[in-house]
C-alpha cells in the first residue's frame, strides 16, 4: 500500500475514476432501469402500483441501508474484496430474479441480495475517488458519477428490446451478466494511505491509560491496519471511536436531516416517470427514451457542476451549489403534473436529469467538505445509509397515493416539496452559522479579547479568539517564553 502525504491528484487516480464509473453504471443505472419492468411484473403478476413498487424501492433501500456494511469491509478488510464480494451477490440476485414466480420471490432476489451487492461496492469506490483528488476532486467525482447518466441513457433502451426480444425473465438474466463486470472494477481499487490516516494510532499511544509496554508493542505493529486483529480492547474502541466521531458535527447532523427529505423526494420519480408517461398517452419506446434522456442529462450535470465548481470563484461554494441543484430539482416534480404529452416531457427530462447529475456529484464533495479525507469512506457509508428508509418508504407512499387518487399529481407534489424543504435546511442552517459567527466577531473586537501564546518545550499553544475554527493550534517552537498580545 502506497503511502502519500496527501492525495496525488491524478497518476493511478485516474483508473480509480474509471473503476467507480462502472461501478455508478452497473449499480445506479441498473437500479433506474428497473422501472422499465415495472408495467412488466404489474401485468405478470397482476399486482397494483403500492405492491409492485416495493421492488424497486427494497433495492434502493438495501443499497443504502447497507453502505456502512460496505464501508465497513473496505476499511477493515480491502476496499477490492467488497467490490468483488458485492458485484457476485448483486449478479447472483439478478439471475435468480429472472426465475421469479411471485413478487415476494422479487423482493428477496431483486431487492435484498441484489441491493446487498450494490452497497458492498458504492460508497466505497466513491470513497476511494475521494482519497486520490484533491485540488480536482469535484471534477474526478463528476466524472466517475456520470456512469449513471451514461449507464441509463445506454441501458433503458437496451432493456426495453430485451424484454420485446427476450421477455423480463430473459432481460434479468443478461442483467446478471453485465453486473459481473463488478469484479473487474474491484481489481483496480489499488489501496492508499494518507499520513492522516495513521493518526488515530500515534493520537493512541499518547494515551496515559496504555501501558508502556503495550505501546512498544502496538508501536511495532500497526494498530488500526485493517489485516491486523487489535487484541488491545481499549484500542479498539479508541479507533472505532474516532472512525465515527463526525456523527456528533453540527454540519453532518444538518446535512444528514436535509439528505433524508432528498432522498424522499428523488426516489418516486424514477420509478413513476415511465408509468406516467404512458398514462399520458406516450409510446413504450417514447417513455423509455425520456429515461434515455434523463440520463444523457445527467451526465452534463455530472461533469459541467463538478468542473465548475472546482473553480476558483465557486470552490468555497460548494454547499449552495449543491443545495440550488436539489431545489431546481423540487421544483421540476412540482410542474411535472402539468406535463400531459411528450413534447412538454422532453424539457422536464433535460431540466431534472441535470440538477439531479449536479447535486449526485456534489454529495461526496460536500460530505468531505464538512467531515474531512480521512473519515470520508464513513461518512459516505453513514450519508447513504440515510438514503435507505426514504428510498424504502416513498415509492409505495406514492403507488398508494395514485391507487387512492386515481391521479400522480399528489405523488409529484409531495416529492417536490420535499427537495424544496431540503434545500431551505440547509441555507437556513448556513446563514444562522454565519450570522453566529458575525456575533462571535463583534463580541470579540467589543472585549478586545487578546490573544495568548504560551510554550511548554517543543510545543506552543495558541489560543484563538475565533471559536468558529480550531480552538488550539500546535506549533512547533524551540523557545520555553511566554508572549501575550
């Protein structure tokens, strides 16, 4: 394992971009074309919208209900092993759905096994994305996440001749095939280190608690390397301690409240936008390539959001780039009821297909802004975790809603106001930190609080009157003075 003193930014990156584009292509496009089957196994199975719509949300949900487990094994065993691991279940789920007699038989196959295998590979190839860019990671994250948009735009009407030529049996079963190319993916997550990785252990042994022997032995072994079983006890919880700390951020319990209300919102829409379209009076083929398009789109949003904003001017502005992309998105379900032929669908895929591209890419980004490189494979593991239960919950609360109304218009209303109400946590959450931050400022130019520097041998200590960041900063000093101004 290479050890670098901070991500390289390119070199092997670049493969790693690769690997995690056709992860997002054999995981979140496959996802999204499941809703193609979706007229299929309502008439097969002679179900109504609330049932058959449990299918495509035990997917998603297990896909994200999961992510920590799949963040978990890449941690502590090797981000390839889970990759491997998860692309043989999720083929394994899609080949035996393809044998479905009942929609249970779907739920268990299509739903949980093939959702445990997407999980064992997503957060944690958007991870490793993450630990080789730096200065361009919004541009590597849009690259790598623009395989769902390229993926759906290929596949939706890949899948819809598969199942005119092969039936939806024969279409799931080449679908297991295709997700294999998981594993290939997984062979090219070459592992890396950060010297900020390895904190954890020197921040350990600087414990009082440890016994001097015990540190001379865990100082010649690794502490927290994944291949090695800590015996140590109080080692263990320390690492897995500080592996999670970031739960208790007030930005990530923030973001982590608003990711739940955008993930209801998000999830309804590619499940219902074919079945609508062709309550409308749309053709099969039509409806399939508004999905076509939908995806082309959210390629654009993938790449354009994550290289502009890794310029300059929007670099520091990251979050209300990606809080505008979720309430564009809001507002697009909000008008969609109104949208009664394909002409006027054609617009709405471009319009949300491309903030939908732009808030995806900047989700990974945003998280590391908040939670830092080192514990940006947790972090993820525990943001898409929170995906699960709103992907689990809104499509049969939406199914439900057009079996009682007779219409998709309560459906789309309630997903837009769910994203809109997202995206105002979040800006009402900055703007109340910036404005504490104003008080905190004037306060202190009121006091004229002064600033204190004092040293104890090789280290200094400076207390800052600027709470907002690091309380203490080390400074590595040869005097033993004490200075006040």
């Amino acid at each position: 394992m290479a050890r670098h003193a901070g991500p390289p930014d390119g070199g092997w990156g670049w493969m790693i971009v690769a690997g995690c584009f056709l992860v997002t292509i054999c995981t979140r496009a496959v996802t999204r074309c499941i809703s193609i089957f979706f007229v299929e196994f309502q008439a097969y199975f002679g179900q109504d919208y609330a049932r058959t719509a449990w299918i495509h949300s035990i997917v998603d949900c297990a896909t994200m209900l999961c992510a920590p487990l799949g963040s978990l094994i890449s941690n502590h065993v090797s981000c390839q092993i889970g990759i491997m691991l998860g692309g043989l279940l999720a083929s394994a789920g899609l080949i035996l759905s393809s044998f479905a007699t009942s929609l249970e038989h779907l739920y268990l196959s299509l739903g949980v096994l093939t959702g445990l295998g997407f999980a064992l590979c997503y957060s944690p190839a958007i991870a490793m994305v993450g630990k080789y860019f730096n200065k361009r990671k919004a541009l590597a994250y849009g690259i790598a996440m623009s395989g769902s948009g390229i993926g759906t735009f290929i596949l939706a009407p890949v899948v819809q001749l598969l199942i005119e030529q092969f039936s939806w049996r024969g279409a799931l079963l080449i679908l297991g095939g295709f997700v294999l190319n998981l594993c290939v993916c997984g062979a090219l997550m070459r592992p890396i280190a950060h010297k900020e990785d390895h904190k954890t252990a020197s921040e350990f042994l600087e414990q009082d608690y440890v016994p001097e022997a015990q540190k001379q032995d865990l100082k010649r072994m690794s502490i927290c390397s994944p291949l090695i079983k800590v015996w140590s006890h109080e080692c263990l919880c320390y690492c897995s301690w500080k592996e999670y700390d970031f739960l208790l951020m007030p930005g990530f319990m923030v973001l982590a409240v608003s990711v739940l209300f955008m993930a209801y919102g998000c999830s309804p829409l590619f499940v219902y936008l074919v079945p609508y379209a062709l309550s409308v009076g749309v053709s099969h083929h039509q409806a399939a390539f508004l999905m076509s398009i939908l995806g082309v789109i959210d390629i654009i949003g993938n790449i354009t959001f994550g290289w502009l904003t890794d310029r300059r001017c929007l670099k520091k502005h990251r979050y209300f780039c990606y809080l505008f992309a979720v309430g564009m998105d809001g507002l697009c379900c909000l008008f969609l009821p109104v949208l009664q032929n394909f002409p006027l669908l054609v617009p709405f895929s471009f319009t949300f297909g491309y903030f939908d591209g732009a808030y995806v890419t900047l989700i990974p980004v945003v998280t590391a802004d908040v939670v830092g490189t080192s514990s940006l494979s947790s972090a993820l593991g525990v943001v898409y975790f929170l995906h699960a239960i709103p992907y689990l919950v809104s499509p049969p609360v939406a199914g439900w809603l057009v079996d009682t109304t007779g219409s998709y218009t309560a459906s789309f209303l309630l997903c837009g106001f769910s994203m809109i109400f997202s995206s105002t946590l979040l800006c009402f959450a900055r703007l109340a930190k910036k404005i504490k931050r104003m008080h905190l400022r004037s306060l202190t130019n009121d006091t004229g609080m002064k600033q204190h520097i004092w040293t104890n041998g090789a280290i200094a200590y400076s207390v800052t009157a600027e709470l907002d960041q690091k309380d203490i900063e080390f400074l590595a000093v040869d005097t033993n003075s004490y200075t006040n101004r």
